[in-house]
C-alpha cells in the first residue's frame, strides 16, 4: 500500500482512501501512532477534494477518532465524532447508517471521558434506531447492543446489563462466527473477541473511492 501511494502523484484522486485504507490496517495490527498519522493525512487530502461536510470527508474524521480513543485521547476523539455526528444527522438523517455508526463511536468516546450516563443514554436511543433499520441479528446492532451492555453494567443496571450481554453474544456466534468457525483453521470474529475480553467494538468506515 506505501508503495502504491509513492506511485502516484499527490493530488492523485487514488490517494485519500489509499491512505485511509493504510491507517485502518496499521490500527488493526496495533501500530497505534503510524494509524494515527496516516488517518490525519488522509483527513488532509480529502478535504482538499471536498469540503468539510461531505460524507467522505466525515468517514476519514470518524475512523482517526478512533485511533485517537485506542491512544487515550477521548478529549479529541469526542470533538471529531460529536462535529461529525451534528452534520450527519443534519444532512443525512439520524437513521443512515454513516449516522449511526458515528453515534455507535460517539457513545464510547462518551463513556472513555467517564460519562457513563450519557453513554447509555445515547447508546439506548442508537440501538433503538438500530433495531428498527438493521433488525437484530445485523453487525452495526450488535456492536451497538455489546457497547450498551457495558454501559448498563457500568451504571448499575446490572440484571439488564448482563441479559443484554449474554443475548449479543448468542447472535454474534450465530451471525458473525458461524461462517468462520467450522473452518479448520477457523476462529471467532474479532468483534466476538473483542466483546468477550470487555472492550468496545467501534464502527470503522470503509474507504470510500473519489
């Protein structure tokens, strides 16, 4: 990918979800500061082809806001999803689901600050949405209901809390570990994973080409 991106000149239309897709990768592989600094390159460049409010642009702002939580910075993760998040709802609706994965980020970066209250709130209000455009058993929903999970055991909600919990992870082994698991080599879905060892699941954006 490094490689395709020195091939072709800066401004090259290719460029920006070639960055994009590089930083999403090093995050994956736990190269937290080389994500964060291709995430912020790729912000750069697609917003020399579209202005600040044009879904491209906010999909690169959502997935470094990411980046920024994974680094112990929610202060900034939380300004990039909330502006994201304020434009979406405005030009898209409430119930897109650029939308709704930003809101999805927005509630841990929320609860990454020590609001938990506010965390579950919003995270009920998302998985309503959720449910209503998605159903139940789809990927955005369970990374919603698994976060919220979190939220109401952090607050308190304990009965709630754990019967949320063990409900996503019935529908993530049928949904998302099924296709896997019968495989020799086959394992649980990182999102699975993830939600078993206790951390959020966050909503990466796919690179969009210009």
């Amino acid at each position: 990918m490094t490689h395709f991106i020195r091939r072709y000149q800066q401004d090259h239309p290719r460029i920006p979800p070639a960055e994009l897709t590089l930083a999403l990768a090093l995050r994956h592989n736990g190269d937290l500061e080389a994500a964060r600094t291709r995430g912020s390159k790729a912000c750069e460049r697609y917003r020399q082809v579209y202005n600040g409010r044009h879904p491209h642009v906010l999909s690169a702002d959502i997935d470094l806001a990411v980046t920024l939580r994974l680094l112990d910075l929610p202060e900034e993760a939380h300004r990039l999803d909330e502006a994201a998040l304020t434009i979406l709802s405005e030009s898209l609706g409430e119930r897109h689901p650029l939308t709704l994965a930003c809101a999805i980020n927005l509630a841990s970066d929320v609860a990454a600050l020590g609001r938990a209250e506010e965390a579950r709130h919003r995270g009920e209000a998302t998985l309503e949405l959720c449910r209503t455009i998605f159903g139940e058993n789809h990927p955005t929903t369970l990374a919603c209901a698994g976060n919220l999970a979190m939220d109401l055991l952090a607050t308190g909600t304990e009965t709630e809390g754990r019967a949320l919990r063990e409900d996503t992870l019935t529908r993530m082994a049928r949904v998302l570990d099924a296709a896997r698991l019968p495989k020799a080599s086959g394992t649980p879905h990182p999102a699975t994973v993830q939600f078993r060892e206790g951390i959020r699941i966050s909503c990466d954006i796919d690179p969009q080409p210009l």
